[in-house]
C-alpha cells in the first residue's frame, strides 16, 4: 500500500514579512487528487514529495530518507522569494510508501508527474531514494510524444545501473530505464557527473560502456576543469529534445551533505553543480528536477537539508 497525503499549510513556516518576501509565504498547498493546479500568467512550479527509504533499503544502505522531503520542504520554507507575483509556487502533498511496496509507489508517482506536467507545471521532486527516478522519467516519458527524446543527467557518485534480477532497489533505477528503452527501441540518452571509481565496481563501468552511457568521473568534475565539463554537458544536450536532471546529495562531499544514505568525503561541491545547472537551465530543454537520497537522520546542523532546498531555490529562480 502506498498514500498520498495532502500538506498541512504549518508545514511551511518562518520569519513573518507580510509581503512575501519568503517561500513560506509564497506557496500554495493543494491537494492534486481533488483540486487543479492553479492558472499561471507566466511559471509554474510544483514540488511533489517521494517518501520512501524501501529502495535505500533492499539496495543495504542506511534507511532514514522516507523522512528527508519534510527536511528539504522545512529548510526551503525560510528561504528568500524572488519569484514574480504572476509566478506560482505550489507543495502538491506527497506519496508514501508505508508497506514496501516500490514498485506501486513509482507507478503512482509516474501518474503525478504526467498530471503536473499536462498542467504546465515544472514538477520539483523531493526523496526519498533515488528510485524516485524510475517512476520520475516514466512520468515525463509517458507525457511526451514518442518521437521526443529525454535526456537524463545525473549529479551522482554511482552509476546506479545494478541489474534487478534480485529485486529493484536505489541502485537499479537506470538499469531499468536502460532495459525498457531497449524494449521500447528508444535511446538510452544517459550522462553521469561526479562518478567515482570507489563507489562503482568494474561491473558497473562495464554496463555503462556497453550502453553507451556518457559519464565524467569525480576528479574530473571540478571547476577547475570547467571547459572539458562545459562540452560534455553541452554535446549531450544537443542530441536531445529534453532534459531530465537528478541531483543524488550523496555525490556531494560529505563536507557538505552528511544527511544522505551513502555518504563520503570525496565527492563533489555545490560550485561545479551550480554551474552545470545554469548551463542546463539555459538550453531551455529542462524539463523535470528531483532531489534524492536526503537523509535527515544523520544530516549535522540541517545542512544537507539547506543544501537541497538551495539547490531547488536556484533553479526555480534561474528558469
């Protein structure tokens, strides 16, 4: 069993401006089972919760991100508003998974997305395990025209291309793309920013060579090295009609992020990700956004927390 529960308005607290000049103040909470999303005179965006920890679960890691959408919606709640007026923000609930069931929850949260998207609306995923990337692309692919490509980025340390013979999990989600677009005989359009060698066994690079999976590895992916980063996010974007980006915290250092389900020293910093984004933003082929793998657990002083709802705070600013 899984549910959908409609946000408590409480949820979005903070400093009181009475001009609102924060997200609290901004947002509008409906229940998207009941209620259309509402009219926009320019921009719509609609954050959708994920929470569910049974993919972290199954894959061994440590569970505790069915509780990291409340963190993000509580840290981006007490954020500066620097949307226009004609701007809507909305909080549309979220999806719970309370028995185990993943696959049921993905296949809910595929039809959330394709009804936000037929709204309009830049759908902002909160999770949750990054399983939330199966049922995510299923949503925009089932919105979009046959002949419309999507291409995923993955902000990432892991490939997360384990195979499911023995279940799905948090590590299998682009496997399972891979294997449906082989299905379908559509391309697999997959690029990786931040991989780590020592976080990917040798049956991992070997499944993303042989599907032709485009990656730049951790020590590569730094500002300083900002222009070989800059052609390889720009010569994949070409080849495709849409983007799709999923932001796993845990390829973040652990620096910055040590609320995740499987953190480490040696990732990457929010600079180069800011960066990338911004190139993504200004393509103008972006067309969906989640946030995975928050763990608010064993996060220190909320900062992973902060960390993803400033990363949601640029991007719903920049686009």
């Amino acid at each position: 069993m899984n549910r959908y529960l409609e946000t408590n308005p409480e949820f979005w607290s903070g400093r009181k401006s009475g001009k609102k000049l924060y997200l609290h103040e901004k947002v509008q909470c409906i229940n998207i089972e009941r209620e259309s999303l509402p009219k926009k005179s320019k921009k719509s965006f609609t954050l959708l919760s994920y929470a569910c920890d049974e993919g972290v679960k199954r894959n061994q890691g440590r569970v505790g991100a069915f509780d990291g959408p409340q963190a993000i919606r509580k840290a981006l709640a007490k954020l500066p508003n620097h949307l226009e007026k004609s701007t809507s923000l909305v909080d549309a609930g979220t999806l719970e998974c309370i028995d185990g069931k993943l696959e049921n929850i993905q296949t809910h949260l595929a039809e959330k997305v394709v009804q936000l998207l037929q709204q309009d609306s830049f759908p902002v995923l909160l999770g949750g395990g990054h399983d939330i990337a199966y049922g995510h692309y299923n949503g925009i692919k089932n919105h979009l025209e046959n002949n419309e490509t999507i291409g995923i980025i993955n902000f990432d340390a892991h490939f997360d291309l384990r195979t499911n013979k023995n279940g799905n999990n948090s590590g299998t989600p682009f496997f399972q793309i891979a294997e449906d677009c082989k299905k379908d005989s559509t391309p697999f359009n997959y690029l990786c920013l931040g991989i780590r060698k020592d976080a990917n066994d040798k049956t991992l690079f070997k499944m993303a060579s042989d599907l032709g999976v485009s990656y730049i590895e951790n020590n590569t992916f730094k500002t300083h090295y900002a222009k070989q980063v800059v052609q390889v996010v720009l010569d994949f974007i070409r080849e495709v009609d849409h983007i799709y980006v999923t932001i796993d915290l845990d390829g973040f250092s652990s620096a910055y992020a040590s609320g995740v389900s499987a953190p480490s020293p040696m990732g990457f910093s929010p600079d180069i990700v800011l960066e990338t984004m911004q190139m993504i933003i200004d393509s103008k082929k972006l067309i969906s956004l989640d946030i995975a793998e928050m763990n608010p657990k064993y996060d220190r002083d909320h900062q992973t927390a902060k960390l993803a709802a400033s990363l949601i705070h640029f991007v719903i600013h920049q686009i």
